[in-house]
C-alpha cells in the first residue's frame, strides 16, 4: 500500500526533547547510569492539596463531558488569576481551558493563522512554535539572536521583519531554552511595534512565577487597551505547579479569538480532563507556600550550575533570569550542537537537548529540574567530556 502522508504531517520534526528524555529513560531502564538534562519538567510532585482535589472529584464521579472550554468554575478562577496577579480584566467567555500549555499555544496559531500569513519567532525558541506554524499552512519567520544580547530581540529588529503578510508575533518571557527575561520596558517597545504595524501578539507566559535575582515580568497586555486588544496570553499549570501530566492549560483572547478557539478545541479534543480540573481550580485558588520553596531549590542549582559551565574549557554561559534552563554556548568545542550531544551521551551517559531544535546549533539546553547530585555528577562528566575535546 502506498500511503499518502499529508503535506502538513510531512513537514513536521519530531520533538527532540521528548525523544532525547525518552532515549535516557531507555537507558536508564536497562540498567546504565545516565544523567537526563532534557525533561522541562519540575522534579517535584504534584502539591498534595491539588492531587487531592481531583481525588474527590474522581469520587464523587465527576468524570463526564465538560464545556468544551472548561468547566465555569475554573475559567472564574483564571479571570481571578489574571486580576489578583496581572491587574488584567476578563470575562471568563474570553478564557479557554486547554489539553496543556502546548495546546494552548497549537489553538491560538489554528485560530489566527492561514496560508499566505507569517509569524515572527524570535530565536532560540521552544521548538514547537514552527512546528504548529506549519500545521496551520503559514511560514515561520526566524529571528536570530545570541548570548552577546541575553537572546533578547529588539523592537527595532522586530519592525524590520514585519512585512505585509505578519500575522502574528510569539513573545516567550521567561524563555524556554535560555532562561532570558525581557524587561517592562522590553516588552512595551515590542508590543508599540506590533500595535503599530498591526500585529498579534501570542505571549506565552508559563514560565511567570520562576524568576530569579530580582528580574520582574509584566505581560505586554497591561500597558494600554490597545495591547490588551492585541495579545493572546498562553499559559499552563505544568511549571509551576508541577502538572505536566495533567495536561491542563489556559489562555486569555479578545472575545472573537476566544470563541474561534473554542469552535476549535470543540473539534478536536472536546474538552480537556473533567477531574483534571477540579485539581486546576484548586491550584490556583489553594495556598502556594509551595513555590518559594521551589524557587529556592531551583535557584540554588540555577547558580551552580552557571558557575560550574563557565569553569569548562570550550564553554560559556549567560545566567537565566526565569524558567529552569540554562543554554550553554559550546562553538569553541569545535562541535555543532547534535554532534555535541550524540557524542556526551555515548561517552558519559549525560542527556542534553541540542540547540539545533531550537534554532541555535551552537548551544545545547541543559534542564536544572533535576537534583543538585544529577546536576553535580552530570556536570563532572560533561566537564571531563569537553575536556577530552580540547587536547
């Protein structure tokens, strides 16, 4: 049989992130010591007040068809969140509970894009934005940058690449893969520009709560109706509650967007998790004594890990301000990113992700969600690799 793969499907990569943490657990099942640097995922569990709020809902048989935009009560508590915590007003019809992060991002794109639009994504980026651009029949438009600027863009990098057919600008701060932070006034001038020029602007803010040294965010949304008017706000419960697995996100629109979105989540995934989110409500309306804990942690490895990287031969790395990753530039080993990590991972049993899915090949993404001992151990190791490089 001569299978016919649509255009769509054919153009797609698989995830390398998924696939490099599903290689080392590979390993790690038969029996080798490996040290995983690839999961975006907290190495805490679940807050217990969450978990068992969804244990009750399970109980009490809450396990039917919701909304296909989320139960009421959850879409109140997001409208809370973004009042209580981003002095944003709205309406929970202009909120839609999603399948994740992830699909949050996927539905802003399939709602707002169509052949013939470009979409501006600055690089690094996390790898799906291209991918789910190109499901939508639109291109990507890559912007560069580097460590020398934090991999921040400017506004006026931003206005150049804006052409007639710009649809829609990805704005990602705190970033996954760098860490890197924009600051108020950063992301004011972005978002000047895309109102000028008549630009959405998707800001995928997941990573808000896990900053460091003093670093401040502020959605692009707050500074003026009009931006309000421009931005569709993504973001998820996986980071900072710890709920990769429940595959629950959120995002707030401009009513009509909202309601295109909701027309398609209603055809592809019906609703998200009915029990799923009675837990979400609970994450956001419960305590969160949790995360000044986490954060701590996080921070502790965070610092260690960015001065031990700067201590290897071949090796730089500009600190993070948020998230959990750091990006370390390896160009002097003398290797391209997949290289890089193929060769860390035959001969000292360390899983990065290269920096090549994120459009930078001459870094890799290395995941501090893990124990300070997988951090220390796998550093030594990646240390005596790059070591072995330079002889």
């Amino acid at each position: 049989m001569n299978y016919k793969i649509s255009q769509a499907a054919a153009s797609l990569s698989p995830s390398l992130t998924l696939a490099i943490d599903a290689a080392a657990k590979k390993m790690k099942a038969e029996g080798q010591d490996v040290v995983g640097f690839g999961a975006g995922e907290p190495d805490f569990d679940t807050p217990d007040h969450i978990k068992m709020a969804a244990i009750k809902a399970l109980a009490e048989g809450f396990t039917k068809y919701t909304p296909s935009s989320g139960i009421p009560e959850l879409r109140q508590a997001i409208v809370d969140k973004f009042k209580r915590e981003n002095g944003l007003t709205y309406k929970p019809s202009q909120t839609i509970v999603s399948c994740g992060g992830k699909h949050s991002c996927y539905n802003a794109i399939m709602a707002t894009c169509q052949p013939g639009d470009e979409v501006i994504i600055p690089a690094p980026y996390w790898l799906s934005y291209p991918e789910m651009v190109k499901m939508a029949g639109a291109t990507p438009v890559i912007l560069q940058t580097s460590d020398a600027t934090e991999f921040k863009v400017t506004a006026a990098q931003l206005r150049a690449a804006i052409t007639p057919n710009t649809r829609l600008f990805v704005l990602n701060s705190p970033s996954n893969p760098t860490g890197s932070v924009y600051t108020p006034d950063e992301v004011k001038a972005l978002g000047d520009v895309c109102i000028e020029k008549g630009v959405l602007i998707m800001s995928d803010e997941i990573y808000e709560h896990l900053l460091y040294d003093g670093a401040k965010v502020r959605s692009v949304a707050t500074f003026s109706q009009a931006h309000f008017d421009h931005t569709i706000i993504v973001h998820g419960f996986a980071k900072a509650w710890s709920m990769t697995g429940w595959r629950l996100g959120f995002l707030a629109a401009p009513e009509p967007i909202a309601k295109a979105i909701d027309a398609v989540q209603s055809h592809s995934t019906s609703n998200p998790t009915s029990f799923a989110q009675r837990g979400a409500v609970a994450a956001l309306n419960g305590p969160q004594e949790h995360l000044a804990r986490w954060l701590a942690e996080f921070d502790k490895r965070r610092r260690y890990a960015h001065q031990k990287l700067n201590s290897i031969p071949g090796i730089s790395c500009v600190n993070a301000k948020g998230a959990f990753y750091l990006f370390p530039n390896i160009s002097k080993t003398g290797l391209k990113s997949r290289d890089f990590c193929a060769r860390l991972l035959e001969a000292e049993k360390v899983a990065a992700v290269p920096g090549i899915a994120f459009g930078a090949d001459d870094y890799i993404r290395l995941s501090y969600a893990t124990s300070m001992a997988n951090i220390e151990k796998g550093l030594d190791r990646i240390d005596k690799f790059a070591r072995s490089l330079v002889k």
